[in-house]
C-alpha cells in the first residue's frame, strides 16, 4: 500500500481545522498509520522544503511553516499519494477548486492550510524526514473489504 506525508500547517491548527482535514480523509476511505502535533525548527523546515531554496518566498515559507504547531501525518491507501493531492486542490487557494481543502478553506498560497507530498520519491523523504519507523503502524481494518 502507498504512504503519503500530509501536514495541517501552522494556519489549520490555529483555524481548529485538524479534526476536519483528518475526518475528510477517514471518510475517503485512507488509513492513518503515524500522527503527531509538533513544532518544526528551522532545520526541519529548510530540509523539507529544499527544492524551493533560493525561491523569492522561501524565507517567508520557513518563517510560516515554524511559527506554530503543526499536526504530521502518513496516511496510506492505494494510489494515497495522488488521491490526498486532489483532495487538497491547487497550491493557491484562488486556483483550488470548490470541495477541496485548500478551495474550501484557504484565501492566500502562503497560507494554504496542508502540505502532501507531490510524488513516490518526496514521500518517502518526507515520511522519513518526520516519523521514526517505530511511530508508523501497521495494523488490519476491518472495513477494507468494503473500500477495495
Ligand atoms: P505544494 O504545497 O502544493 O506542494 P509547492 O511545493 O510548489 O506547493 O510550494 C510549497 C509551498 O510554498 C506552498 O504550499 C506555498 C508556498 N508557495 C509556493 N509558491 C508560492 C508563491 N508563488 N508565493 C508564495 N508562496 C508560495
Ligand atoms: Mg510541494
């Protein structure tokens, strides 16, 4: 089965929106297999973001992403990866389509609620950047048989 890092950004949980975000993707279907609250440092942020270094809002992206908790999640499920991007709409929230998280819940690309991991190889990093293998459970669900 797929894993996919998903993250409620430093604006969701002010917003009080971790139990919605996490119910969305219960319903869809997706199984939690790791979550934690928790406060990125610079470090983290910088590593996490990597790609984007050298970006003209890559200081602003690390000041947000480490100006208060975030919830850290993987979540795993066929094809999870993909899946979880639809589920939170475009990058910019005045792009994100209605029903989407981002398109219900966000107004501004700095502030857009949640981070997913964008492919296979960014989901393994990111997963092993955030969680130590032994935070990462494996266990039977009994409904599967009415998912897949
Ligand atoms: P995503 O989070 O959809 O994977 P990304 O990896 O391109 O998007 O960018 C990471 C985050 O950086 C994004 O969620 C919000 C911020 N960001 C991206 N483009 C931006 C821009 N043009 N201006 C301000 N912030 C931006
Ligand atoms: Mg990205």
């Amino acid at each position: 089965m797929e894993k996919t890092f998903l993250m409620v950004k430093p604006d969701g949980v002010q917003r009080q929106l971790i139990g919605e975000i996490v119910s969305r993707f219960e319903r869809k279907g997706l199984q939690l297999v790791g979550a934690k609250l928790m406060q990125i440092s610079e470090e983290l942020a910088e590593q996490h973001y990597g790609e984007h270094k050298g970006k003209p809002f890559f200081t602003e992206l690390v000041e947000f992403i480490t100006s208060g908790p975030v919830f850290a999640m993987v979540w795993q499920g066929e094809n999870a990866i993909e899946i979880c991007r639809q589920m939170m709409g475009k990058t910019n929230p005045k792009e994100a389509l209605p029903g989407t998280i981002r398109g219900d819940f966000g107004m501004f690309v700095g502030k857009n609620v949640i981070h997913g991991s964008d492919s296979p190889e960014s989901a393994e990093r990111e997963i092993q950047l955030f969680f130590k293998e032994e935070e990462l459970l494996t266990y039977d669900r009994h409904i599967n048989t009415w998912i897949y």
